[in-house]
C-alpha cells in the first residue's frame, strides 16, 4: 500500500513572528521580521515516529515529493522510499504541493501525509479531490480543519494502523479563515471542502467547533476574574479568543481578539506581542505576570493551535501556577483532557499536569493538561 509524503517547508513561519498565518505575500513579512522554518522538525518527528513504530511495514511503501518538500528528512532515516518526478521551485509554492499531490495519485498512493496548516489541506485537497484519504501532521499556523492528527506522533501512529488496516477512512471537512482579516482581528472562517482522511479515536482532531450562545458564561467567568482574580500591580498576558476578550472588556480595556495583549493597571501596555517584544515584556514582569488563555472548542488544544506566537522561548518563562485557563462549561465539558503542542516536548512535558479552570462565578473545573506527543491509542 503506497504511501505520499508532502512537507510545507513554510508553513506555520508567521505564527512566532504575529503574522497568523503565511498564505499569499505573509512569507515575504515573516521572512523579514526573522521567522524560521518550523515544518522541518516537525517533519522529522513524523518521520522518526514511522521508522521506529513500522518500519518493516512502511519501508518501500513511501512515495515522497523531492527536496525539503519531504525527501530531505526521510534520508536521515532507514526507511526505503521513492521520489515522485516533479520539479519544485525555490522557494516552494502552493503549485508545487498540488502538482506533487496530483501525480502520486496517478502512481497509484492509497494515502496523502502532508505536513502543513489549513492551507496546505485546501491544495492537497483541491489537487485530490476525495480520490484518495488525506492526512495532516501539524504544523501550521491555524489548523481548523479535521484532517490533522493531534502530534507528528500521532500521524504516525494512524499510518502504521492504516498500512495494518486497522484503521477506518471518514470525511472531514476542510475549514480556513481569511488571514488578511484575520490580521486586522476579525474572525472570518469558511469550509472549503470534504475530504477522506484516516480516523484513529483521540489521534484526529475535529473541526474548531464555534461556541455560539455562552455570553452570560463569558461575562460571569470576566466578572469573577476583575473582582477576585485581577491585581493592578501584576501583569496579565490576556491571549486570543472571546472568552478572554469578555475579561478585557469588564476591565474596560480594548483588546486583540486574535492575539496577545499585555495588560498593566488596566492599561494596554504593549498590543498584539510576538518574538522579541514577547519575551522583553514577560522578562521585565518576570516575578509578577500572568498568562491568560482559553483552549480552543471542540479541539481541545491549550497551545499550539491558534496561539503560535507562545513559542518555547515565551512560554519557558512561566510556571504552571502562572497559567489561567478560563473556558465556558459548554466547551470544557466537551473535552476529556487539554493538549499542549508548543514545539517542544520536553517543556510541553513540564507545563503538563492538572490544572484548575475558571468556568463561571467563582466556579472552577479540574482538568488534566497533556503533552501532544503522549496523546495515544489507548
């Protein structure tokens, strides 16, 4: 059973850096403001996953697109594999993914394992249609999508169990926002299409779920968090999402609905933080901050999912007791466990735990916080 492999070497560059995303032109500005590749690591995990959990089964089975769009990273590994006859421009375009897709169908793959975001799900799927199952290992900006395995580990977990035909083919639908409007915070989403993927129960994401209907939640959650919670002196990261954006609005303050907003004497003190700023503002409040979030709906993901501008290097600078999750009962009730997918797994491993969740006036729910890497089969 044949196997394709597609690596955006691009995807997820904006994340760090505020972009939201790096469709269109946003490459060019995430390259400028000092972005580094991310999908080479996370390549490299999927990879290193497939070789130790099947490597028998999945050597000579693999068909890969050339260069840093997959061949690159299945060399450094055992596993035997081919590569597909298309050429690939520098730097890499969404072109080169659909022209890559389109011809391992034709070479007859029973199976599409890209490493993207949201938009590289749109051209594997424009490319394929539902002609053959499509995977997603994560990493992007934004994965709204279902297509997308919850870690590189789990991707590989659901094609070792593909290639064993223990697992089951679904639709899912492929969902993306505008990143145009969604850098000038405003949230506009759209499903592009329905796609075969590969289901493994806990390995695949769902859709972003839209919580409709929960502002008394939202407002009860902000009320308690200004009269019991808020410290004028301390400084308060408030991240993406309503549920915060509802505490800044009892505070009386305008915030970023999509990214992160230092906040100070109820005073924005510093607006839409990535990179260097990021880090200077929390080191400057080293002894006296706090971090601010909400997990997104139906996916269960704290981190790495819509928050990318947390990288390793911010979030190492918080302990546990330093992290505020708040979410409206609806949407925890949902969730069996949260999920941190930072980047890097031994810090997702230190920030994982128990943690206390603010749900309502003075309301509070325990829940378990793992690290993306351990999400398994079991």
């Amino acid at each position: 059973m044949l196997i394709g492999f597609i690596v955006n070497p691009i995807a997820g560059m904006g994340g760090s850096v505020g972009l939201k995303g790096t469709d269109g032109d946003a490459y060019v500005e995430a390259v400028k403001r000092g972005a580094k590749p991310v999908s080479p690591a996370i390549a490299r995990r999927f990879v290193k996953s497939l070789e130790k959990l099947c490597l028998e089964l999945a050597s000579g089975n693999i068909i890969s697109a050339p260069g840093i769009m997959g061949e690159e990273y299945l060399k450094e590994s055992s596993l035997r594999f081919r590569v597909v006859d298309v050429d690939i421009s520098e730097p890499t375009t969404a072109d080169d993914t659909k022209r890559c897709a389109r011809r391992m169908v034709e070479l007859g793959v029973k199976l599409i394992v890209f490493v993207g975001g949201d938009g590289t799900a749109r051209d594997v799927l424009e490319a394929v249609d539902q002609k053959v199952p499509i995977l997603g290992v994560p990493s992007g900006v934004k994965m709204y999508s279902g297509v997308f395995a919850v870690s590189p580990e789990a991707a590989a977990s659901i094609v070792c169990a593909y290639l064993r035909g223990e697992a089951s083919i679904c639709e899912a639908e492929v969902a993306d926002i505008d990143e145009d409007a969604f850098r000038r915070d405003v949230l506009r989403a759209r499903v592009y299409g329905i796609a075969k993927t590969v289901a493994i129960e806990n390995l695949l994401t769902p859709s972003k779920e839209a919580t409709i209907g929960e502002e008394e939640s939202k407002k009860a959650i902000a009320k308690y968090f200004a009269e019991h919670i808020y410290d004028p002196s301390r400084l308060f990261i408030l991240g993406p999402g309503s549920t915060v954006k509802a505490i800044a609005d009892e505070l009386g303050i305008e915030k970023t609905l999509l990214g992160f907003d230092a906040v100070l004497n109820k005073r924005v003190i510093a607006r839409d933080l990535w990179g260097k700023q990021f880090i200077a503002i929390v080191k400057k409040f080293i002894d006296r901050k706090m971090l601010v979030i909400t997990p997104i709906g139906g996916q269960g993901f704290l981190i790495g999912r819509g928050n990318k501008q947390l990288t390793p290097e911010v979030l190492s600078l918080f302990r546990k007791e330093e992290i505020l999750i708040v979410a409206t009962p609806r949407k925890i009730a949902k969730l069996r466990f949260l999920i941190i997918d930072s980047g890097d797994p031994k810090l997702d491993e230190r920030l994982s735990g128990y943690y206390k969740v603010l749900t309502g006036y003075g309301e509070f729910t325990v829940i378990k916080v793992v690290p993306a890497h351990s999400v398994t089969l079991s």
